[in-house]
C-alpha cells in the first residue's frame, strides 16, 4: 500500500512485540516494507486478523483464522467459516467527522429520527423531555450508515456443496467495524459449541447477538431435502446479509424485528435511570470512580434487589474466604471498597494508580476450553484457584436489561477458576462517552489523556465494566483471554471480547501471567478513535525496536483536529460558519451579513473543560448602526458557553466596554426531515465605561431569530426564517 498499515492477531496468544498495535507493541509497516510476524500457535479455535492502523479495517483490510486441534473432540464432518463485515460506499473519515459535528442525517437516513411528530404520537413526551434534560440525543444502536452488510464479501452467498445430513461447523466471525449482528438459522435450532475459539458447553441456541469482534461456533445439520438460510441481521435493522447452506427449497431463518427505538426510550426513562457522564472531566488526573459509580448509579429496583444480595454474600462469605485464600488485606479492602461504593456507601478506591481505571439535531452544535493447548499457555489458565470471585458479583447483568445480551447461556466444560493464593486487583471502569461531539472514554478519561494502567504478574485483575451510554461496547484485552463471570461460577466462560449493554454491568478477571504493554478497547472502531480505549502495562522498559516509534504517535489519534463548516445564501441574509476542534480546543467562525447592510463577524478560541462547560476569548465585530456599514465596532470578548439541560446551549459574555451579553440557542427535529431552531440574544450597555449617571436610561439590544430547515441529503439543505435584524426570507445552506 501507499500508507503505513499492521496487523493484529485477534485472540492468538503471542509475545508482546509480535501483536500489531503499531507504536504500543509494534513498528508500523511503512509503506512498500515488510514485516515479518512469526510466533508459535498455542491454541485452536477460531480467530481471525486485522489493521489496528486508523479506519483501516473498515475498507477491508482483515481475515479470518481456523486452527485445527491436534485432535478432534466434537462430532461434525466439515467446516465453513464466515466473516460478517459492514460495508459504507462514503469515506468512512468523512462518516466519523460527520459524527464528530453532532450531525444527525445517518438517524434521519436510516428513518430512525425521534422527531416529535413520532414522540407525540407514541405518547413519549414525558420521557423525550427527561432524556434531553440529561443532555442525551435521539437513541440509536449504531452510530452509523452502512449501505451493505456482507457474509464472506456479498450480500448473499449459496454453499450448495454442502449434502443433505452433514454436520457443519460453521464458524464465525464479526469482522465488522461498528455492527453488532443477530444470527437465525432455518431449520432445526444450531448448536453452540465455541465462544471466541474456547469451546463451550453444547447448547441449542438460535437468536445469538454476536458484537463486534466476537466469534462464535455452531454445529448445524444440513436439511435432507432443502437448504438452511443463515440470516445475519444488523442490531439496529437497517439491513442483513443471509447464506444458504445445501440445497433444494429454503428452510428460512427466524426474522428479527426491527428495534423499536422510541419504546425502548420510554423503558429505559423509566427505569429512572441517570445518564449523560460526561466523556470528559475537568481534571482527566483526579481518581473518582467512585464517585462516578455513587453519582451514575444504575437505580434500577431489580438492580437494587441484586445488590442487596451480592452485599450479604461479600459480607458473609467471600471475605473470610478471600483470608482463607491467602489474599492480602489491601485487596480484601479495596474489594470491600467496591462493595461500598455499590451499594452507595463511602469506599475506598479500589485502584491506587494515578488513573482511575486503571447536529442536524443540534444544528451542529458544536458502539474456554483448553482446546488442545500446550500446557497452561493459554495465560496461564490453570485450575483449582480458591479466590471465590463468583460470589462477590454473582450473575452479570442481571438488572432489569434484556436477557438476551448477557452471557449465561455459555458455560465452560472445566474449571476456569485460577490456582494459587494470588492477590486480587479490582479496578472499575465506567465506559463514558458523548454522543453530540462524539467523545468516548473510560471514566471520563480519553486515550490521549491518560497514563498506563499498571498491573503486576502473578496477580489476578479484576475489572468491573459499567456501562454509563446508550451504546453497546464490546470491550477487547489483546493478549490475553479474561473470564466472563455468570451464574455458572467456576465454569465461566473464557472470551478475549465481551459486550457491555447499555447502562448494564459486566465483570470481568484475567490472570495477569504476561509482560510489557497491552491494548484495552472498544473494537467499535468509531468509539476507539473516539477515545475508549487503555494502555495496560506490567511495567519494564520499553522493547527497544520500538524506540523511533513514539507512543504518543497512538494515543494522540483519537485527539485529531477535525474542521468543518456550514454556509447560507438566503433572499435576506448570508452566513458563514467554520470550526476546527478536537477534545479540548475549538476554533470557531461565524459571519452573518443581512441585505439591509447588517453585519456581525466573530472568531473566537473555546477550552473544553468537560463536555457541557467551556471557556472562550476572541473578537467581534459589527456595524453599530442599522442599515450602515459607515461606522464598524471592534470589541474584544470573553466568557463561558454551556450546554444547559434540555440540549439547550447558553452564552454568556462580556466584552471590552463591560457589555454582558447572554444568549439560548436550541434546535430539535420537529419532523423526520425538518429542524426547527432558534435563538435569543440580549446585550446591555450600563454605562460602565463612562460616568455612571442615577435615573439615565441605558443602552440594551435583543436579537432573536427563529427558523425551520428542510433537510435534503447529508450537505444541503432548504431553510427559511426570521430575524428581527434582516427580516424574513430562505434559502439554501450547505455543509461542507
């Protein structure tokens, strides 16, 4: 290629310089260069590979891996494997910056707009209204577009070489960049026997949610007169793709209705749910996950009854058993911490590290088994550990959410548990992220502003996954596989990714067995480059091949400057808008010209202190007389700008003549395709800058418009409206 690229080995187990983050473990393949990866095969089971460089793996830069065992255990007679990928025919750089200005079109695309037409009709104004006073956006379970979903890179694929009675293994695999799937089988129900290349427990189950990056195994048999369909339907419905294995008339697979996005708005307000973490914090070094975990509680009543119970079982038994087992005191506390902070007491933290955890809409307002293996290479998974970590958190994800996204139904045929009295670290990591200027973290924290999490080897790590969005995340661990703890204990499954639903919780272990640095992150690849993502370190010196390839080079991808702009041509007016902003910087422009010769120019310099609150400086320029450009007014400005409850977005100003100016701007959809917006602005002169005289009658200006865009596509737009300084009139804006 003409670009520098890598490759990760998704799932294999490998030394640390070999797993293909380009800058963390990895050099960079520049282009027209080689590298050469070679490692040895500690496992079977099916995995696969793919660019960890930028939006790579979105344009199809990956694959799949099958690794035979030595021996086979289960009873089938041939294989097919599936890759399931997403497919936008738009610049996937153009779609994330789409989503970095707070665009709505892909909801609007998708006929997924909440607009209020649609709430009203479905009586959902009580919750629409609780939502934006939280300062969330429409719901939606895919940030983007795909105007394909693919199986093996077609819509549809027919394997007629397979014969009626054969028993396939058909494995698979979500290679996609940003969409989960649902799998239905036609025929009898396909049984499940590997999660993430570890065998399982055989189970029949047919309606199976596969995130991205997952991989699951079924065993179907082949219909004796007929052919299956395989149907893979995307999460939010906006499309599938589908196989067919055999031949002779179809055994179609179950349809999955399309989510009823509106509904699930209503269930979750009601729910009494708080919402809206901020994805970044004034002080990204401060330690409060606590905090976070006492203010962004999940106040749920079956949550509530499930806490009650995991605190009599931490009070009555795993304690004493945790002293049983050797383990040292700071661990027991900082897991009675935990204990604490859940059930909304004061608690310690339970991480001693520096980091804690270890539109449209907006008128741009600014998602085991051993299997064969050699010995315990797999990190390290022997078997008889005592520390009973199954009866601290219990069943995962058992709070009110939809039984369907958690992971009860896969169970490991042995012991997963670890050996040895080891010390426990418990970390909490809530996945944070906003959605308006499509920020993501954990804890509020993005990558670029965070320190590496370090662990230690021979320890067991234990991490908490809270999920504080409306998203779904499938959280990867290179290096390593960690159990998923459920209702069945010590034979939880193994996984190197695992889905957090929204607003649910999911805990995690792992025993810490390697060396150097490993990536932790969301393997939505818009939510990684948007932050969500960690650096998790054993400590040592930096591999030396790695020394003219900074770090920083990685974790300063998700804090890109990103521009763009919007331009009007009405019958009234004119105006020209443009920013340039990362996570904390933004630039903005803004330039209105009225036929009457009314004008305004501004360009100002904003700090983001956290998502809602942020500072600003800059100039302004207008014409201090209506329907004159004779007499030009320069004044230098500063204030605050908030992002108030109710999406509504305040200014308040002051400039150099000691003019205070306060300001309200919202906009919402009224209709599937029409905005409409408005603004208010009021500026008092007292007279602070000459004498001030008791009884005179000041100067004081408001301003206000109000108006309503039509959307046409993606970058244009028909809109009329009214402003009390240029009158009434409309246009065409473009975005660009």
């Amino acid at each position: 290629m003409d670009v520098e690229t890598s490759i990760h080995w998704h799932g294999l187990i490998l030394p640390n310089f070999y797993d293909g983050v380009p800058y963390l473990s990895t050099p960079p393949i520049k282009p027209g260069e080689t590298f050469t990866y070679k490692f040895a095969l500690k496992q079977s089971g099916t995995y696969w590979y793919h660019s960890h460089t930028m939006l790579q793996e979105q344009r199809g830069v990956f694959g799949t891996i099958q690794i035979n065992p030595k021996e086979k255990t289960l009873d089938y007679d041939k294989d097919l494997i599936i890759a399931l990928s997403d497919w936008m025919d738009e610049d996937p750089a153009s779609q994330l910056k789409n989503l970095k200005r707070g665009n709505e079109w892909y909801l609007i695309k998708k006929g997924q707009i909440q607009s209020w037409d649609k709430i009203i009709k479905k009586k959902a104004i009580g919750a629409k209204l609780k939502m934006i006073w939280q300062r969330m956006p429409d719901m939606a379970l895919s940030d983007n577009y795909y105007d394909k979903f693919f199986i093996n890179g077609a819509s549809t694929h027919e394997y007629p070489e397979y014969k009626p009675g054969e028993k396939v293994r058909v494995r698979f695999v979500n290679a996609s960049a940003a969409t989960y799937f649902w799998l239905t089988f036609g025929g009898r129900d396909p049984i499940l026997v590997s999660a993430d290349g570890m065998d399982v427990v055989p189970v029949k189950h047919n309606k199976t949610l596969i995130g991205v990056a997952e991989t699951y195994d079924f065993i179907v048999t082949v219909p004796e007169s007929g052919k299956l369909e395989i149907r893979a339907t995307a999460q939010d419905g906006s499309g599938f793709a589908n196989a067919y294995v055999g031949q002779g008339p179809v055994l179609k697979a179950p349809i999955v209705p399309k989510p009823d996005l509106i509904q699930l708005m209503k269930d979750m307000m009601a729910m009494d749910m708080k919402m809206g973490a901020p994805a970044s914090k004034f002080n990204p070094s401060k330690n409060d996950s606590i905090q976070y975990m006492e203010k962004y509680s999940m106040n749920m009543g079956e949550m509530d009854m499930d806490k009650s119970k995991m605190d009599m079982d931490m009070d009555k038994s795993t304690m004493d058993d945790m002293g049983k087992a050797g383990m040292k005191k700071d661990s027991a506390m900082a897991m009675n911490g935990m204990k604490n902070s859940a059930s909304g007491k004061k608690g310690m933290n339970v991480n001693k590290q520096k980091d804690s955890t270890g539109g449209m809409g907006m008128k741009d307002s600014n998602k085991m088994s051993m299997n064969k293996m050699s010995g315990n290479e797999m990190g390290g998974m022997k078997m008889g550990y005592t520390v009973p970590a199954d009866k601290v958190i219990g069943d995962n994800m058992k709070t009110g959410g939809n039984p369907e996204f958690n992971y009860d139904y896969l169970k490991s045929p042995v012991k997963t548990t670890f050996s040895g009295d080891k010390p426990v670290r418990e970390m909490l990591f809530n996945l944070t992220g906003n959605m308006n200027r499509y920020i993501w973290s954990i804890n509020g924290v993005p990558l670029s502003e965070t320190d590496k999490i370090k662990i230690k080897q021979g320890e067991v790590v234990r991490i908490t996954l809270n999920n504080l969005t409306m998203m779904h995340h499938p959280m990867h661990l290179h290096g390593h596989f960690f159990r998923v703890l459920n209702k069945h204990g010590k034979y939880s499954p193994l996984k190197h990714t695992v889905n957090v639903a929204p607003m649910q919780k999911v805990v995690i272990e792992f025993d810490a067995r390697e060396t150097g640095d490993w990536f932790f992150h969301c393997h939505i690849l818009y939510h990684l480059n948007g932050g969500m993502a960690r650096v998790i370190s054993y400590g040592g010196d930096r591999d030396k091949r790695l020394k003219d390839f900074p770090l920083a080079n990685l974790t300063t991808e998700a804090n890109h400057m990103f521009t763009w702009g919007e331009v009007t041509a009405a019958s009234h007016m004119t105006e020209l808008y443009a920013t340039a902003t990362n996570i904390r910087n933004q630039f903005t422009f803004r330039g209105e010209y009225g036929w009457n010769k009314n004008m305004e120019v501004e360009a100002t310099y904003e700090r983001y202190l956290n998502d809602y609150f942020r500072v600003f400086g800059g100039v302004n320029v207008e014409n201090e007389l209506d329907d004159s450009l004779d007499k030009i007014n320069t004044t230098a400005i500063g204030g605050i700008r908030y992002l108030m409850p109710l999406l509504i977005n305040a200014d308040l100003r002051i400039d150099n003549e000691l003019r205070p100016q306060i300001s309200f701007s919202k906009a919402t959809m009224i209709f599937p395709h029409v905005l409409l917006y408005g603004e208010y602005v009021y500026q008092a002169d007292f007279g602070w800058v000459n004498d001030f005289e008791p009884g005179r009658d000041y100067e004081k200006e408001t301003t206000w418009q109000v108006g309503l865009e039509y959307i046409l596509g993606r970058n244009f737009s028909l809109m009329g409206s009214y402003d009390n300084r240029f009158g009434v009139g409309g246009g065409l804006s473009a975005r660009f």
